[in-house]
C-alpha cells in the first residue's frame, strides 16, 4: 500500500475531491511499510520458512497451501497425540478440556482455494500463522503462571484461568448488549493476540457510534478514521492520502473506524471493570503504535492505566526451558540455545 500524507498546510481548491484518501485524527501514523515491505508480510514469510524447516527437522504431518508464498499448515500426527503447531504438553491439556478442544473446531475459511484436499477438515488453528495457535501453546501449558515474573507481567493471579474466545457484554446505546469475542479472558485481564494480521480491521461509522459508552471512554474526535474507495488506475494497488486535518467528508464516501478491535475491547474493558491487553510481536511496530495511538484517546487516566501492550518475546522470557526452545524454532521469539 502506497501512502501519502498530506501536510495540515495543504488545502484542496474549492471542489476537489481526491478520489481515494483516508482521514486520520492528528495522532495517527502509518507504519505498514518494514524495510523490504509490509511488517505483516515480512513475518508471515519468515514464519514461514521456519515451520517448512520445523516441520520437516520433526517429521510432522503438514501440507503447503497453494500460491506463490506458501504457508504451512498442520495436521495432527495419527496416533501420536501430537500436533505440529502446538506445544506436545499444550496440545495434551488441551485435548484433555472439552472447551478448549472445541476451540480447535474453528473451519479455515479459504481451505477450498488454498489448501489440497484432505479427508479431515482444515481448521483455523493449524495454520502456522495463527495467533490463536500461539496464544493457546502457551496459556494451555499447565503451570504455565506458577512463574511469578509471568504472572505479575500480565497482572494477574497465578491461579487464574484460561477462558478462550470470551464474550464480554458491551452496552449498545439502544439498550441492548453486544457479545463478540474476546481471544482470552485470564483472570480480570482481556486479551487481544496478534501476530501476521494485517491490523486490528475497520468497522462503520455507524455501528462504532451506537456503543453507549464511546463518547465517555474516549476523545471521539482523535479516534482514528479511514474513507476510501477505489481508482480504476491503479487496480493492482492501493493508494491512500492521509490528512492529518479535519476537513468534513465528502458525503458520497463512507467513512470507517479504523481499529475496531481496540475500540470495542476497551469499552468492554470500561463496562466490566477488566483490563486490557494486547500481544504482539516485536516485529510488529506498526500494530504496536496503532494501539498507542488508541490508549492516547482514552479519557480516563485510571482506564488508561489499566490498557497495556506486550509482546511475544517479552512473555517467552518467563516461559520454561522447553517453551522457550518451541516459540524460538517455530516463531523465531527469543533466542533458540
């Protein structure tokens, strides 16, 4: 994605109307582009590389999806208790909860075009770019907070739960209740987890707005905010000017939240008095400043406070040995010794 931004001098001539651009509030950046292109793009081909070699080194059951980057994607070992994209003792416990099993249900959704045919169904979680997958490998290790340094990054009690795909009750402004998951609930704290997704999605003006609480949770002015739509010229690509002004929105365009995700989990956050916190990878600043960007329009110091961001490598610091050697061959997170 080309980006270009507009200097707040700068100012149209009465009429015009660039056929593509995005408005963002005065504290957003763009930081899609890594050194070799998009940070999203650059982890998911290393990551992989690494689960091709991993996958052959261990002699785990996989396949390639098709296109010109394929990704790997496991299957579970017949007969072995094992599954390649999950650490052996997490996959254990896993297998052993019937929620967290259910869990692993989740259909890939691009399986018909993307992946060979297969007797048993492509799941979601075996994808070796799913954040889930991750998530799971490590919170489903048993004794996995007994570490204190783990437990206290987090801010949570050693003795806390993992509930996967909580759905917190967020108030809508007609009276009535959203419910869309959250990837974890661990204790009081709610977490987002991230690892090759592009960004934390776009959602509409109008359904952002009818949450109850947005205006008394956040600064609406400065929340992020995109309006586009395509040019014929340049079908192969995406060009967006990015003003760093408020001038109003042409009104044959639609504009769109940008971070959606963020939005609605610290106001879910905000209704049930929890934490929020989102993990990503180091690799990732792009994601790690959009939600910087978000915590800054957070009225509240104490909500504030209570949102926090940390990353993978962070986490694995406090993993146990064999963990740790698992999240650095397969994700390249920490040092491998």
């Amino acid at each position: 994605m080309l980006v270009i931004s507009f200097h707040p001098a700068w100012r149209p001539q009465s009429g015009d109307t660039p056929d593509i651009f995005a408005i963002s509030s005065p504290l957003a950046h763009n930081l899609n582009m890594g050194p070799n292109g998009g940070y999203a793009t650059n982890l998911r081909r290393e990551l992989c590389s690494r689960n091709a070699d991993f996958a052959r080194q261990h002699g785990l059951a996989h396949v390639s999806s098709h296109g010109r980057e394929p990704v790997i994607v496991y299957a579970p070992n017949q007969g072995s208790g094992v599954h390649g994209n999950f650490f052996p003792a997490s996959y254990r416990a896993i297998q052993r909860n019937a929620r967290w099993r259910k869990r692993l249900d989740k259909v890939h959704t691009q399986a018909r075009t993307s992946l060979p045919k297969s007797e048993r169904r492509w799941r979601e979680l075996d994808s070796c770019t799913s954040s889930d997958a991750l998530l799971m490998s490590i919170f489903c290790c048993p004794r996995i907070l007994r570490s204190r340094n783990c437990a206290a990054m987090l801010g949570v009690e050693p003795t806390a739960r993992p509930q996967f795909g909580y759905r917190p009750r967020v108030p809508l402004a007609n009276g009535h209740i959203e419910r869309t998951e959250v990837d974890l609930l661990l204790g009081n704290l709610l977490i987002e987890a991230k690892l090759t997704e592009s960004d934390f999605q776009t959602q509409s003006a109008a359904l952002v707005e009818n949450y109850r609480d947005l205006e008394e949770v956040f600064d609406r002015s400065e929340l992020p905010r995109i309006t586009s739509q395509p040019i014929d010229s340049f079908a192969d690509s995406e060009i967006v000017f990015e003003q760093f002004d408020s001038r109003p929105v042409p009104p044959k365009l639609k504009p769109k939240y940008a971070s959606y995700q963020l939005i609605r989990n610290v106001l879910a956050a905000h209704a049930g008095s929890k934490s929020f916190c989102v993990i990503t990878d180091q690799r990732r600043p792009d994601l790690i400043e959009r939600w910087h960007v978000i915590m800054r329009c957070i009225r509240s110091a104490d909500l504030r406070t209570r949102c926090k961001v940390l990353t993978w490598q962070e986490l694995a610091s406090e993993l146990s040995s064999a963990l740790q050697v698992f999240v650095a061959q397969k994700y390249g997170i920490g040092v491998c010794t």
